[in-house]
C-alpha cells in the first residue's frame, strides 16, 4: 500500500526532466511543422534533411545495416537456437541478397522489376533503416522521464472494464506504442512469468496492445503520403486498434482461452494506493524522471537498441517482402483469398474495393506490404488500409514469431484467426470514418 503521506514527502525529484524532454518528445512525434512546402513531423523533416544531405550514398548505409543484421545471428549463435530462429536467418540471409542486387544492379529480372526489390529497397527498406534508430533514441524522452508512466497509471481504471486485462497491462500498450511491440512482449512475458497474468489475458494482451510504435506508423504514414494528415491518422489508428481489442476480447478463440497461471502460480494482485489517481500518476511519473538516467547517457542506449532492431527488421522486410509482392504479382492466391472481405466491402461506396481486399489478405504476411501496394491509390483507399494493417495487429514476419518464442504458449492457429478477426472489425469501424472524413 503506497500511503498518500508516502506520495506527499517525496521530495528532490529532478522533476523538470518530466516537462521538458516529455514535452520534447512529443514535439518531435506530433507537432505538424511545415518546412519547404512541406507540412509534417519534426522526425519525418529530420529524415528528409539526412536525405538531401547524403543523396543516393543512403542506400549503402542501409545496405551496411542489413548486412550487420544478417551477421550478428551467426556472431551471437543465435541463428540455431530454436526452428524459427533458422527460417528468419535464412530469410535475413535473403534480405542480404536482394539488397546486393537492387543497390549494384545484378541478379534477376524480376527481382529488380521497378515494383519488385528496387521498390522494397529505396521506398521502404532505406526509410525503416533511418526512422527506428531515430525514433527510438527520441522514443526514450517520452519513454524514460515519467510520461509513459503517468499515462499507464491514469489508463489503469479503463483496463479491466474495456479489455478484461489488469490496470498494469497499459503499461504493455505504451511500451508498444513508443517502442515496439517486442518490447511489449517482453513486458508481457515477464509479467506473465511473475503470475501478474493468466494464458487468457496473455493472449489479449499479445495480440491487442502489441501494435507497431510510432515510428513505424510513421513510415507507414509516409509510404502512403498521409503525412499531412498525421495528428488524424495517429488519432484514427488508436481509436480502431484500441476499441477492436475491446471487441475481440468477447470473441473466440479469446473468450475460450483458460484462465491459468504460468507454472499454476496464483495470480498476484495489483500495488494499492491511497488517494486520488491523478496524485498517485503524478507520484510514479516525480519517480521514475527522479531515478532515470541522464539524457545524453539514455539517447545513447535508447539508440543502439533501436540500431539492433533495425538490423533485425530491415533484412527480414526485404525477403519476406518480396516473397509477398511476388506472390500477389505471380500467382492468385492473395485475389481468392481476399474475396472473403468482399461482403464487407461491397457494403460501402468503395472505389477499390479489389485492391483493399487484397491488401489487407496480405498483411499476415508482413504488415508493411499493404502500404506498397495502395500506395499510389486514391486517399480513402490509402487510409484504409493503412490504418487497417496496424489494427490487425498479427503478421507473420514479425509478431507471430516474437509470441511463439515467449511462454504463452500459443498456437499459431489461434493468432491467424485473431488477425482475420482484427482485420474484419477494422474495416467495419475505420471505412465509415474515411468516407466521412474524405
């Protein structure tokens, strides 16, 4: 129990750090600025102006990054440690091999097809390879100073009575919101381990609040040229991504999941505290921006991980991208299985309703192909499914495997059919609002 004269009598905090590099933080990620002509984030700007400055000597940069990527499994001997750690080192393997390629010009034709590997590469692979180690060393002023914590407390009454998880599982969403969602999992598998969550809530949890950070809805906003909408489309996605978790949580496969423990532990209960909420958030966040680390010290360690991530998504995207991009160009299996979502869409004055149902079939593949496929669509369309393809949440290049290595125990069966059923909520929710709204 964390008494109200407990709360009150702390004194000293560096309580400054919480305003000033919180604030920051959110100037960098959501303050529209307009320069050159062009209206969006100070983080998108920065990207742009590293651009321009090194010209066409980026892509050997992010070819560096996918090299280091594929390297470090076979240094760290962790490319044999289970199944899946082989198939995405061979994939990463791939990844190499295609960016070789595309940035020296050799190999097939269909991998440097302009719409194959060059449009991977150069529209996506280059601006992921910039945007995580940007956006996660920025990600640690709203991450590290006390905001995430003051809002994960203020969240706390809202859980069990929307999402049927505990208070404490916010703190699991904005960990995926501002970082990504493997550092939610972590947050979720080792709370799950501790008997702070049971398998059903695990399950919720793994697939609802696990969403893609910021910065990757950046790039997404980026490749779909919503910038310009980015305060709206940030809105649109938590409100869908967030309210379809709600839903899913009274759906099967969740609603049957079992209520158990991890090793039949007994479930422990939440920190009690007296006082309002707002007091004790305020209490939590003077805590955490008293206890962080200097700010130099936390750019520097909030960067590297974001560089090792950055390694380890950029190869992967290559490959399993241009597995997807070849198997909607080459064969039909993405067209019949997309004319399920038909029902739903021709409910709708949609102009492309083929293209839309084809884009988000192919977002369990990998949640970034959407994006490159309705890129050059009208907005509504671009909207949809780029909201659409993070709401779903689940894809198999990324998500699947990161749940797979933790101690839920899920099946793989029951995460696609979570997704099918993200992805069919989303579209009824997220489609009115664009037509309203465009």
């Amino acid at each position: 129990m964390v008494s109200r004269n407990e709360m009150r009598r702390e004194k000293g905090f560096k309580i400054w750090r919480f305003f000033v590099f919180s604030a920051l933080g959110l100037f960098l990620f959501f303050v529209p600025v307009t320069m050159s002509g062009t209206r969006s984030i100070m983080l998108d700007h920065i990207v742009t102006v590293i651009h321009s400055i090194f010209g066409e000597n980026i892509q050997y940069y992010t070819l560096a990054v996918v090299f280091a990527g594929t390297l470090i499994p076979f240094l760290t001997k962790t490319w044999k440690k289970s199944a899946f750690n082989i198939l995405f080192t061979i994939f990463k393997v791939l990844g190499l091999v295609i960016g070789v390629m595309v940035v020296f010009n050799i190999g097939p034709a269909f991998v440097l097809d302009g719409n194959m590997g060059p449009f991977l590469y150069y529209s996506l692979a280059i601006n992921l390879s910039l945007l995580i180690p940007l956006g996660g060393a920025a990600l640690g002023l709203i991450l590290g100073y006390g905001f995430l914590v003051f809002v994960g407390v203020l969240l706390e009454p809202v859980m069990r009575k929307l999402f049927k998880t505990p208070g404490r599982s916010a703190m699991d969403a904005m960990a995926s919101l501002v970082g990504s969602y493997s550092v939610g999992l972590l947050i979720t598998n080792r709370t799950y381990e501790e008997g702070l969550y049971n398998k059903k809530e695990g399950l919720i949890i793994a697939t609802g609040f696990s969403t893609v950070s910021v910065t990757i809805m950046v790039v997404v906003a980026r490749t779909l040229d919503l910038m310009d909408h980015w305060v709206l489309f940030f809105i649109i996605v938590m409100l869908v991504t967030f309210l379809v978790t709600a839903l899913t949580a009274y759906l099967p496969p969740i609603r049957n999941e079992k209520e158990i423990y991890f090793n039949d532990k007994n479930s422990i209960t939440e920190e009690d505290y007296e006082g309002n909420i707002l007091e004790y958030a305020w209490y939590k966040a003077k805590q955490q921006s008293h206890n962080a680390r200097p700010l130099r010290e936390d750019i520097w360690t909030n960067f590297l991980e974001a560089m090792k991530m950055t390694a380890s998504v950029v190869p992967s995207v290559l490959s399993i991208g241009l597995l997807g991009l070849i198997i909607a160009e080459y064969t039909d299996v993405i067209t019949w299985i997309s004319y399920v979502y038909y029902p739903i869409l021709y409910m709708f004055p949609l102009e492309n309703v083929p293209l839309i149902a084809e884009a988000v079939t192919i977002s369990i593949v990998e949640m970034f192909l959407p994006s490159l496929l309705a890129a050059e669509a009208d907005i509504v369309t671009r909207f949809i499914v780029g909201v659409t393809s993070i709401s779903a949440v689940v894809f198999l290049s990324g998500l699947v495997p990161a749940v797979l290595s933790t101690s839920l125990n899920l099946q793989v069966w029951k995460l696609i059919a979570v997704w099918f059923i993200r992805t069919v909520l989303s579209l009824l929710i997220v489609i009115p609002i664009a037509l309203l709204i465009f």
